[in-house]
C-alpha cells in the first residue's frame, strides 16, 4: 500500500461514517440489503485502489460479494432493479432523489455495473473513478433525509411496497 494513495483518504472518510442516529432494524429490508450491499460495493472498489488485489482485505470483501450474489435474488430483493427503473419512468423528480449509484447502476439504460464486484461507471474507460466522486457517493448515502426515507413506514419504503405489491397483482 502507498501511502500517498489518493484514495486511502477516501476509504478512511466511508470508515469514519455511522449509523448510529438510526435504528436499521426498523429499515425496510430490501432497501437496507442494497444500502449495506452498494457501501460493500463502494469499500470494494476504493479498496482496490489502495490495495493489492490479492490483499487479504480485497479477498474477504470479494468473498462477501460473492455471496450477496445469491442473496440479492431471494424474495422481494430480486425486484430492487426494476423498482428503480420504475421510478425513473413512474415518478422521475423521487428517481433524482436516489442516490447517484443507485441511478446508474440500477438504471436500465446507464452503462455503468458492477464488475467483478467493482464500480465501473463507463465500460469504455480504464481510468479509475475520481476520489471526489467516491466521496459523493459515501455522503449521499449517509444524507439524513436518504436514510430517514429507508424506515418501513417512511417514503422511499412505501413507494417500494406499492411497486412489490402492483408487480404481486400483475403475477397473481
């Protein structure tokens, strides 16, 4: 590790980040899956640029998404995507209000994906992601107005139980 590396500053700030003025357990589920499931994905991707691939911090956390591989298609997790996608068409200015990564990586027609559990945000491009970036992505998913709307009862969970339940009738 260098420690002149840009990004070890960036992976320090998503460290130094809580949820301690929140009670997770009262989060609607899915929404807190894809909450902790895109700050692996963040720690993933910075991690890569302060460490080695082969690091033992890069092997448990590619080990982790691994897993959450089989997790994210299990209930109502598997409808996460097209929630998003259905947002984006059926109530825009709430889709604006999604976190960046949540728009791009969710968004059927954005580029950008995970690969091999690291943000990529232009398949066409090998640079890596800005720094600045990075910490816009950690600060919009610790915005208290995001969080608060992940709460069962609260307004990011409602629209995600109406969407569940309207794609429930269509199949029923």
């Amino acid at each position: 590790m260098n420690n002149d590396n840009e990004y070890l500053p960036v992976l320090n700030y998503l460290y130094e980040k809580s949820l301690v003025l929140h009670d997770p357990a009262l989060f609607n589920k899915v929404l807190y899956f894809y909450l902790i499931d895109s700050l692996a994905h963040i720690d993933y991707t910075i991690s890569l640029y302060c460490y080695h691939y082969q690091s033992p911090k890069n092997v448990i956390g590619a080990e982790y998404l691994r897993w959450r591989i089989d997790e994210e298609k299990k209930g109502e997790r598997a409808l996460f995507p097209a929630f998003v996608n259905w947002l984006r068409l059926e109530q825009p200015s709430r889709f604006s209000e999604l976190p960046s990564l949540w728009q791009m990586i969710y968004d059927s027609e954005d580029p950008a994906s995970y690969r091999s559990f690291r943000i990529v945000l232009d398949p066409d491009s090998q640079n890596q992601i800005p720094a600045d970036v990075l910490y816009a992505m950690i600060d919009e998913f610790f915005a208290q107005d995001f969080l608060k709307s992940l709460y069962d009862d609260a307004s990011l969970a409602s629209l995600f139980r109406q969407y569940t339940a309207s794609c429930a009738e269509k199949q029923g």
